[in-house]
C-alpha cells in the first residue's frame, strides 16, 4: 500500500460527514424556495474540483503539513459538537466541507491544498440556508443574495482558472491574513445585535376572545403546511375597532428543525422584507426582546413581532436562540402582525396591546376557575368534606 494511496483514502473519509448530507440538501433544494438554486454551486464544486485534479503540480510538492494538523483538532470537535449536540445542519455541513479541505491540506501540502480552494468556496455557497443567511447579514432581499453568491462563485471560478495558468497562487500566510480580516468584518456586523433572554412568553391566541378582541382561525395554506410539516402550526386573524393583526403560532415541541429565522419564513412566502431589528417590549410590567420586521406582505405594508419561548426564558434574537437551545426543551415562535398604517410607533403599541390582553385575558381565566373550584369545593353534599 503506497503513501499516495492512504493519502486518497485519507482524503474520502473525511469527505464522508460533507457527503452524508448531500441527500439532505437536496431535499432543502427541492422543498426551499431560497435553496432551490444551491445545487449548481455544488455541481460549479465538482467542475472547479475536477480541474484542480487534472492540474499538474507547480513548486515544490509535500506529503505532510504539520500545520494542518491544528486546523483538523479544532474542526473535528466543532463538526462533532454541531452534528450530535446542536444538530445544526448549516453548521454542520460547513464545517464538514473546510473538515474534507483541512485534510486534503495535512496529507497532500499547501500546493495541492490552494488549487482545491476554488472548489471549497462553491462548496460553501452550496451549504443550506446561506443565501437566508447572506441576505440577512448584508440586508438583501432572496434574489440579490442569491446574484451576490454567483458573482461570488464567478470569481471563485476565474483565481481557479488563473491558478491552472500558474497566476495568483497564494502563500498560506496571505491566505489565512485574508480570511481572518473576512471573518472579523463578519462579526462586526453583528456587534450588539445578539439580544438577551427574558421570561417565558406564550400568549394562548387559541382562545380567539379577550379584551376587545375578536379573533378566527385561519386554515394554512399548502406552503405553510410543507414548511411546518412536523410541527403544530396554527393561524389566527384578530380584529378591534379600529385595525386587524394576523397571527402565526407555530408549536416546534424538540424539534429544532422546525423553527426558522421569521424573515426566511416571509421571503419565502413571497413577501418584501425592508426592515430587520431587535426591540423591546414592555408587557405588563415585564419587558421581552422581539424581532421586529417590516415587510410589504401581499402588497401591504405591515410590521411584524417574533419571538421564540419555551417555558423558562423567551428571546427575540434567533441566533441567542440557537445559543440557549437545548436537547429536550420544547419551545413555540410567534409571528403577530398589523399592518403599518400610522407609523411603526403606533403599530408596535397596537401589537402590545393585543399580546397584553391575550395574556391577560388567559391569567383572569385561570383566576376565575380557582374561584370556581373554591365554590364547588364548599358545596360538598351533607356528610362528606371538600376533600372526599
């Protein structure tokens, strides 16, 4: 057995965590309407991957490179921890693919490792929920985060093609110089957007009375069914006398797979999104984090609160959320929506009311039954106790 075979070998088991998933992805290609594209960057890998196997070596080519080995330690408890801990699939592939590359650098050399680098970025553009994520960070709408990820991967493709004609090959110091300042833009423009916990919120809008307010619910539609395909979802339409909200109540139980970023939700749903911040929320003394997201929605402009509560703490921040999630906690995202006919104030202090008196309406209700147990309690018949 030569040491250019165990270094193929080396190469395609560590490329087995990324290929496990591909079923998975292709079922998001088929199911997403912001995934549906993916798969060309995945087939763009294979071509950018079949050219950088062809090439013949340039400089001088080595087996080994210790370096690597610290790339491999600190990917393959991340992989792991994501995978079987978090089970967070974009991560999970991510890491699995700069997993597959970091090897390939270890066995094979630098040389080798920066011809295959054009095939890691189409890899990586190709993971799942990235083009959410690219519009999300940059404040995209679907379609121009997507026509950012093939200029992207045009580029890719053009430093692939000049690297086979000998141009623009990379040192490794120049190379990780320029993904360290990528990175660290990348978390700067996310400084003080995490958010922080707060009490449980868990409004019943089942009840579809309370306060002056009159509700129905609302079948799904067949998209919302196939998003929400292993959790209990349900829709409200709320009125008072002067504006209407929309509701969306989505019970997730312990599986995280079915809880998304509300404004992937949206753009999926074909609505227009302007606007994504965090908030605070002052509701009956207490104050809660919400998303807030001004969107056109069927045309009409509306303003729309989200937030994600398990029985313990609720947060507005989907990212917090992943943080604090864990194995075996059931949690509910909310959605509630009104239309932004006067100005974002007034509508967030109209979405607060209706949350206020559902909550409230559900805790004089639960008062009202103790009472009632009371009264029911001291009318035992004659010869008995409350108690037997």
């Amino acid at each position: 057995m030569n040491k250019q075979w165990l270094r193929q070998l080396s190469v395609f088991l560590f490329g087995l965590p990324y290929l496990y998933h591909i079923p998975y992805m292709a079922r998001a290609w088929r199911d997403s309407p912001l995934d549906r594209f993916d798969g060309v960057f995945i087939f763009l890998a294979i071509v950018a991957g079949v050219l950088a196997w062809t090439e013949k070596p340039g400089g001088e080519e080595r087996g080994w490179d210790p370096i690597a080995l610290l790339a491999v330690a600190l990917l393959v408890p991340i992989v792991a921890a994501a995978w079987f801990v978090y089970e967070i699939h974009a991560v999970t592939i991510l890491g699995a693919a700069l997993l597959w590359w970091s090897v390939l650098w270890m066995v094979c050399g630098w040389n080798r490792a920066i011809r295959w680098v054009p095939a890691l970025g189409l890899l990586l553009l190709g993971v799942t929920s990235t083009t959410y994520w690219l519009s999300y960070l940059l404040s995209l709408q679907g379609g121009s985060a997507l026509a950012v990820k093939f200029v992207f991967a045009g580029l890719l493709l053009g430093w692939g093609g000049m690297q086979r004609l000998g141009y623009m090959r990379l040192q490794r110091g120049s190379f990780f110089f320029l993904a360290a300042v990528g990175v660290v833009l990348l978390l700067l423009t996310q400084a003080g957007g995490r958010g922080e916990t707060a009490p449980a919120l868990l409004p019943e809008f089942a009840r579809l009375r309370f306060g002056g307010f009159i509700g129905r619910e609302i079948a799904l539609s067949d998209e919302q069914r196939r998003f929400f395909a292993r959790s209990h979802a349900r829709q409200f339409h709320f009125a008072d006398d002067t504006t209407a909200f929309a509701v969306l109540d989505v019970d997730c139980g312990t599986d995280i797979h079915e809880i998304h970023p509300a404004s992937h939700c949206l753009r999926t749903s074909g609505a227009v999104i302007q606007a994504e911040y965090l908030a605070d929320y002052l509701i009956s003394g207490t104050r809660y984090s919400v998303t807030e997201i001004e969107a056109q929605i069927g045309g009409i402009p509306c303003l729309v609160a989200v937030w994600y509560s398990n029985s313990e703490v609720s947060t507005g921040s989907f990212l917090l959320f992943r943080r604090v999630w864990r194995q075996g906690s059931s949690w509910r995202t909310y959605q509630v929506a009104t239309p932004l006919m006067d100005g974002s104030n007034q509508a967030r202090v109209r979405l607060i009311a209706l949350i206020e008196a559902c909550l409230e309406g559900a805790a004089a209700d639960s008062m009202g039954s103790a009472r009632a147990e009371t009264v029911l309690g001291s009318q035992a018949p004659m010869g008995r106790t409350p108690a037997e």
